[in-house]
C-alpha cells in the first residue's frame, strides 16, 4: 500500500511522532493507521523503560495536593523529573493530579512493592497459607496459590501496581512510563501523604522516601 504524505500527516498529528518514525511505522503495519499508533507507543514505551532504568538525576518536579470537595480528605504527593521545563509542561502536572487523585481514591500504603517492610511481607503470607489449608487446598500447591494472593494484596496496598481509576487497563506504572515515553525524561513518585478526618496516624498513606 502507498504511504501518502496525508496519512504520515494525520499519524504525526494523532501521535506527535516525527514524520519517518511515523512513515515507518504505517510502512511496517501495512498502511493501517491504529495499527501504526499502537507501533509508536509501545516503541516510546521501550525508550521510557531505558530512560527509567539509565540513573537519571531527577531533582526538579512538583509538590501536587489534593484535597475533596468537603475537605475531609487531603493529599500531598512529591513527583519529580529531570528538568523545570518538563516540569512546568501540562502533561507532566496533569500526571502529578491524576496520580493525587489516585492516592486519595484508592489509599495505597506504599509507592513500590519495594518499600513494603519484609515483617509485613511475612506476615500476609502467613495469613494467606492459613487460609488456603483452611480452604481445603492441597499444602504442596500453597505456595504458589499463596504468590498468586500476594500480587493481589500488593494491588491494594502499593501506588504502582494499582491499576489507575481513569483507565483501569493500565497500572500507575504503565501510566508513569507513557508520560516518560511523552515528556522524554525520567519521572519518579518520590513520596506522598494521605490524610483522612478521623484517621489514626497508622493509617495514613506512606512516605516513598
């Protein structure tokens, strides 16, 4: 099929891709332009995860708070980048916000499975194999129904893995690595806080530090 300038045009406007990344990539998909996109954004996805893993310094971003409407329920959560340029874009504050909001609707604990203290770790585990025997299961199974419990526990409680409430096809860490593939620099939740009215201290949200 003939790649015509029109179509690398409306690719190029759809993706903000440059126009031979984007004539290449209606080359490699036959012409078909969603197939094209999808081409583009799991290609920006791949340099995102370089730009995650490369040690980048990252000591610009932004403070974001949230708080709802009745102000029973606030959040402050410290997202950083690499450079104030990026850090003053709308699609960089708009992920800091949407990740605010997250916290304040979902109430993760941690920001990465990470810093999920071990003792916790242990003791969810120990909770979940009971369970399990108690179920009847056969104990040389346990182990492995037990892992699979665990990375639903680690949904609820850990910022990254919660699929995000906007668009619960993707987690916050798939969400993080599209703004990375769009901004073209490393970003980092750092830290967040969630206070609720009428909470204890133990159950606010936890520092990512």
């Amino acid at each position: 099929m003939e790649i015509t300038a029109q179509m690398v045009k409306d690719l190029r406007e759809m993706t903000g891709a440059g126009p031979l990344d984007c004539k290449k990539a209606l080359e490699q998909n036959g012409g078909d332009i969603q197939k094209a996109v999808d081409f583009l954004r799991e290609k920006g996805l791949a340099k995102a995860a370089k730009k995650l893993s490369a040690g980048r310094t990252m000591n610009e971003g932004l403070v974001m708070t949230y708080a709802h409407h009745n102000n029973r329920l606030a959040v402050i959560v410290e997202v950083n980048c690499e450079t104030d340029f990026v850090a003053k874009t709308e699609r960089f504050q708009a992920f800091a916000h949407d990740v605010a909001l997250q916290i304040a609707n979902l109430a993760p604990q941690y920001v990465t499975r990470e810093e999920v203290p071990e003792a916790v770790v242990q003791a969810e585990r120990a909770i979940q194999r009971r369970r399990v025997l108690d179920e009847g299961k056969p104990e040389a199974m346990a182990d492995k129904i037990v892992d699979g419990r665990m990375s639903k526990f680690y949904e609820e409680i850990v910022l990254m893995e919660q699929p995000f409430i906007k668009d619960d096809s993707m987690t916050i860490a798939q969400y993080l690595s599209a703004v990375v593939a769009d901004v073209g620099e490393s970003i980092q939740i750092r830290r967040f806080a969630r206070f609720a009215l009428g909470e204890n201290a133990d159950d606010n949200g936890a520092d990512g530090a």
